[in-house]
C-alpha cells in the first residue's frame, strides 16, 4: 500500500499532538508538511526526526500555508488535515475549499481520536485565542 500523502494544517501546537496521536506511527499516511499561520518564525524549520519517528527519519518540514497549493502540488497531496485552533468557521472553510480545490480530502480529526487516557485527575487550561496565558497559568 502506497501512503497517502499528506499537509498537516498548523505548526508548533495542536498539529504537533495531532500528528503524534494519530499519524506518527501509521504506514498509510506520509506527512509531507506542517504549515505555518499563527507563529512568526516558524515557517523554513523542520519537525526534529528525533520525534517525527521511524517513518519520517528526515523530520518534517514546516512550510508558509501560502504554499499550501503548490505543497499540493509538488508532493501529489491527498489528504489535507485542520489541526490548529482560534479561527473562524468561515478561515476553516476557505482552508477546506482551497484543498479540495486542489483534489485532496480535508479532514478535522475529531476529540476521540486525539485524546490521551489519564490515570489521575486531569485539569484543563483552555483559552479562547492564542497568546492569553495559557502556559503561565499551567
């Protein structure tokens, strides 16, 4: 079976754990890249190999999600996943049209798929938008 290759939406946040949970160690999916939108700076590194795992023994690029088409493009995508938060209904929907757009599936993993199981008490630190304290608080 060829693996499905495939854009995670997001770097350096929920993607990260999406990717770990759910595509890290599944030889049907080959993750071509994270894409970058909320934090400066990031786009032009790479997801370190250390932690990406013994199917992506290079690690992963991250790369501006203004290139999403020609990411699509360039590795013959087909599946182009949402894993980052704070954005409208309508920012998601353009996201999804403009990966359809380029003939790949788009999906929003849902919470059951990317939770962890916890043997003791679990407090969550939420917010709604990115930079409102969350990691000071926790």
């Amino acid at each position: 079976m060829t693996p499905i290759p495939t854009v995670v939406l997001g770097a350096a946040g929920r993607d990260f754990h999406v990717f770990n949970t759910i595509y890290r160690d599944d030889p049907a999916f080959r993750i071509v890249a994270f894409t970058a939108a909320q934090i400066p700076g990031i786009a032009g590194r790479r997801y370190p190999a250390a932690l990406a795992g013994a199917l992506h023994p290079d690690g992963i690029p991250i790369e501006d999600e203004a290139s999403l088409e020609a990411l699509c493009r360039e590795h013959a995508v087909r599946r182009v996943v949402f894993a980052y938060s704070d954005v409208t209904h309508a920012h998601v929907m353009h996201l999804a049209s403009r990966a359809l757009a380029c003939g790949a599936d788009f999906a929003l993993p849902g919470p059951a798929r990317t939770m962890l199981a916890a043997r003791v008490p679990v407090i969550a630190v939420s917010a709604v938008r990115t930079g409102c304290g969350k990691s000071q608080v926790a």
